[in-house]
C-alpha cells in the first residue's frame, strides 16, 4: 500500500479529522482549518493543534451541557501523541492535509 493511502487510514489521522469535521460543523470553526492551512513547521503544528483542542474541548462540554445522557467525541492522548509523530515523520504539510480532508468530506455512514 502506498505512503500516503496509509497516512490517510491512521487512526489517529482519522479522529482528529473526525473531530476537526464535527468543530467545522457544529461549533463553526474554521479558524482551526485555516491555521492548519499555513502551518509551516513542526512548532506550529503543535500550536495549531493545541489550540484547536482548547476550542474544540470547550464546544464538546457545551454539547455535554446541553445533552446530559451523551458524551462529545474526543480524540485520545494516544491518538495526539501518534499525530506529532506522523507530523515529524511525513512533514507538516502532508498530515495537515490529510486532517483537513477528512474535516471537509461526508462520512461514509452519511454517504448511504
């Protein structure tokens, strides 16, 4: 399998994109995706991400506030800790790619 159809199948990759997709569309932030956009090294990266997840960790609350009997998705230390790693790994500007696409498409249990 390729590098990239790899990066893009992580789990990781896929929960914060997941959770990038449902700040987009529930809490109306696209000031995360547009840092993501012009992060250009790996400091940057970890500033952009960090605060995203002060934002996204305040909505998810709000969402937890509001329905009682549910709890917000979150992604895990585990999930953020294998992040910086691909960042390192694969360059900034592949993984915030890959973050950004899957913030932007439909999730296959929608598609159906």
């Amino acid at each position: 399998m390729s590098r990239m159809y790899e990066l893009f199948q992580n789990p990781a990759v896929k929960s914060f994109g997941m959770a990038l997709r449902l700040a987009v569309a529930q809490h109306e932030d696209y000031a995360s995706l547009v840092e993501l956009e012009y992060v250009e090294n790996i400091q940057q990266f970890t500033a952009a991400v960090k605060k995203f997840l002060r934002r996204y960790d305040s909505g998810a609350r709000r969402y937890e506030r509001e329905h009682p009997d549910k709890s917000a998705f979150k992604p895990t230390e585990d999930d953020l800790t294998d992040l910086i790693k691909l960042a390192e790994e694969n360059g900034v500007d592949v993984v915030c790619a890959t973050l950004v696409a899957h913030a932007l498409v439909r999730p296959a249990k929608e598609a159906e």
